[in-house]
C-alpha cells in the first residue's frame, strides 16, 4: 500500500467516524459505510486503527480522557473533524499529546450544567432544590422574574423543587410547585415523571394534562400519552439502570449512548422493533444479548460502531 492510499483511507475513516455519529445517519449511510470498508484492506485497516486509538485514549470506559473524547465527538460535525485531527492527525493518526485534550475540552460548553458521556452530576438550586442529571445532558437556568425555570437541552434531570418550578423539556413546559420531578427525552419522546405533589404538562397546541403524584407521562409534539412506568422506573438512570416499556430499540440505542463512546446504531427492520426489560446501562454488551436473545435481529460489530439490523 503507498503512503497515499495509507493517508487517504485513514482520512475517510476519520470522515465515517465523524458521519456515523449523526443522530439522522440512516440505512443509506451505513450500507455505504459498510461499502466503504469491506471495499479495499487499506479501507478496513486504517478503520481498525482508528478504533483502536479511540480506545487506547479513552483507557478506562470512566476515564477522564474517554470521557473528553466523547465529548468531543458528540459536537457539532466540523468541531469533531477538528478534535479528531487534531488528536490522531490526519496522515499517521498519532496521539498528538495535550493539544488534543485541550480541544477537547474547550468545545462550547455553554450550559449551566452538564455532564460528559457515562458521569452523572448534581446540583443545588438558589432555593435549595436538589437537582440531579443523568449521563451527557445539559441544562440551561432561566433568567428573569417568576417562578424558576430549567431548560433541559438534552438528557434527563430529577429535581426535588422546594418552590414554583418550571421545566421547558422536548418542547413542552412542565409546571410543578414543591414535587419531586424526573424529566427527560427518551429518543423522539419527552417523559416526565411526579411524585410528592403535583404538576401540569403543557404541550404548545395541546390541552393542559394535570399530573397526580405517581403519574408518568410520554409526549411530543401530538399530545401525551399515560406510562405503565412507576416513578421509580422512569428514574432508574439515578441507579444506573433503564426500564424500558415497549420502547422503540433507536431510543434505547440513543439513551445507551449517553453512557458509551461507541456508536450504537439500528438498521433496516430493527428500526421497527420495540422492546421491554431492564438494563445496566454500564453494560453495552451485555444490552447487545439481551437484544439479540429477546428480538429476531443480528448485532455487527466494527471496533466501536455496533449496528443492529
């Protein structure tokens, strides 16, 4: 193999590690991923490479570095091409020592609170409210007069509010005053969970739904849908565990990437499929058999990208 066709392929590679990672990737870009791999030995050598090197920096699955990495390549497309060559380079893919890290770190971390890719945190709010957050979310606090407000971005949070609270989550605000509140987005879906008090759902378009202390609901843009999930179950994340009620297997494989720096993606007809059960959410492997024992799909692995189909 020449230096060129060396430099290229590991340059593609970086190209498809940043693609992938798209949360529209579709059927189309995977079969042409997989084109592009299975096509010439260069191709699916300089892919293992650059697995391994993602690995190699990541060393322990809750490692500071794996952590930064995540972070980095869960950015927006160019800001991943760059944290990528800036760590690998993009003609021998070498660790490029502290630049890299430094990159990393730096790209826009502009919410009031987040956490990185497999770390949970915990805040205490300006009236005492203690709020917790799973795995790569991020929260915005309002500004202005009124009741508080939370903006959850992205991932999910549960709050024990001591006073009027709003939280603004998938598009819909969720009023609550002295409840205990678990929100969130559960892949295209908003989930919100109450106990201790009460609260009110208000989807723009839709008719308020009032939310007695035990109720669960899922929602999007349509409407809201009542959940068989138990308080307890919709915040398993705080205990590292998701229960899932006839979940559609894309949005288990988007809340396992919360936790994960691979790529989970699902294909062709298992995009179709549901599942129930309960699963570590630490576990990836472990999720992958219980997929493929519950469900009549296949699990391929390509270093850190797995595609179910």
């Amino acid at each position: 193999m020449s230096v060129d066709q060396r430099s290229g392929a590991e340059r593609a590679a970086i190209e498809w590690e940043v693609r992938l990672r798209e949360p529209a990737t579709d059927e189309r870009a995977l079969r042409a991923f997989r084109k592009w791999h299975d096509g010439a030995p260069e191709h699916a050598a300089a892919w293992a490479s650059l697995q391994r090197r993602l690995g190699l920096m990541g060393g322990r699955s809750g490692s500071g570095g794996g952590i930064a990495v995540a972070r980095a390549l869960r950015h927006p497309v160019e800001e991943r091409r760059r944290a990528l060559r800036a760590a690998f380079g993009t003609a021998v893919l070498a660790i490029s020592g502290t630049g890299g890290w430094k990159l990393a770190h730096e790209l826009g971390y502009d919410a009031t609170w987040r956490s990185g890719v497999g770390e949970h945190g915990a805040a205490t709010l300006a009236d005492g409210s203690a709020l917790r957050f799973d795995a790569a979310s991020r929260i915005d606090l309002g500004t202005g007069r009124g009741p508080m407000r939370l903006h959850l971005r992205q991932g999910q949070l549960l709050v024990r509010a001591r006073r009027a609270l709003t939280v603004t989550v998938a598009g819909a605000d969720i009023d609550c005053d002295g409840a205990e509140l678990c929100a969130g987005r559960l892949g295209r879906r908003g989930i919100v969970a109450v106990r201790g008090g009460s609260a009110v759902l208000r989807v723009p378009g839709v008719r308020a739904v009032e939310l007695a202390s035990g109720d669960t609901l899922t929602f999007d843009g349509a409407g809201a849908l009542s959940s068989p999930l138990s308080f307890n179950a919709a915040a398993g994340w705080t205990r590292g565990m998701l229960v899932a009620d006839r979940l559609p297997l894309p949005d288990l494989a988007e809340a396992f990437g919360r936790y994960h720096r691979g790529i989970l993606r699902v294909s062709g007809a298992a995009a179709g499929h549901v599942i129930s059960g309960v699963f570590r959410l630490a576990d990836l492997d472990g999720a992958l058999r219980q997929i493929a024992g519950a469900l009549p799909v296949r699990v391929n692995r390509y270093g850190l990208l797995a595609i179910i189909e």
